[in-house]
C-alpha cells in the first residue's frame, strides 16, 4: 500500500516540478523546490534511482485485485519516464525552453496518470 502512495507522491510532485514555469502564480510553493533541485547532483541521483525503484516495485507488487505481474503498466512507465528526466536536469536554466516547451506536456500527462491512478487504484490495464 506504501508503494501506492509513493508512486502518487512522486508522479505528482514530478507533474508539479514540469508545470512550475506555465503556472507559476499557483505553483510557488515548487519554487524552492525547483531552485533546490537544480542546483543538487546529489538530490536529482536520489530522484532517479527512487523512481526507477518505484517502478520496478510498481511491476512486481501490483495494486490488488491485479495481475500478478506487470500489473501497474502505465504508472510503472510513467515512474521510468518521469526518473529519467531527473539526470537531465543538469544543463538545464531557470527560464529555458527545455522546461518550458515539452515539459507543460509531460506535466500535464504526469498529472493526468497520477490522479487516474489515485481515483482508481483496482483499474489495472493488462
């Protein structure tokens, strides 16, 4: 079960993270949060491995009543997507197109998995 809440908090604050700079006049409470971020290797290293963890654990331990294996597809890969942007921080600006341009996107989707995941933790899609 504390894996459930882990993969909402993670793929939530990942979401909130990706959207800070298209809604930042209702995100600045992530405006620490992001400064922090970029400016810690170790915390990005931290934040890659938890959410690789995080998904591995998503496939093994699915949410019941699910498939034994594989059971949480789609937040297991939105867990992988959303860690590997983590190390990709590193040449990243406070401002720049890269968090800008594709990452309203991904926020959104993020967000959108989360809070389906969240509402319906026994819909599993396999």
């Amino acid at each position: 079960m504390q894996i459930y809440f882990l993969t909402i908090f993670y793929l939530t604050l990942t979401a909130f993270f990706l959207l800070i700079e298209s809604y930042r006049e209702y995100l600045t409470f992530m405006i620490r949060y992001r400064h922090i971020l970029l400016s810690s290797i170790k915390l990005r290293v931290f934040f890659f491995l938890f959410g690789i963890v995080l998904g591995v654990l998503n496939l093994l331990f699915p949410s019941s009543p699910g498939p034994r294996f594989l059971g949480d597809l789609i937040p297991a890969i939105a867990l992988f997507l959303a860690s590997i942007y983590y190390p990709s921080l590193k040449e990243a600006r406070i401002g720049d197109a890269t968090l800008y341009g594709k990452g309203k996107t991904r926020g959104l989707i993020l967000l959108a998995i989360s809070c389906f995941h969240f509402m319906l933790p026994n819909c599993v899609l396999i």
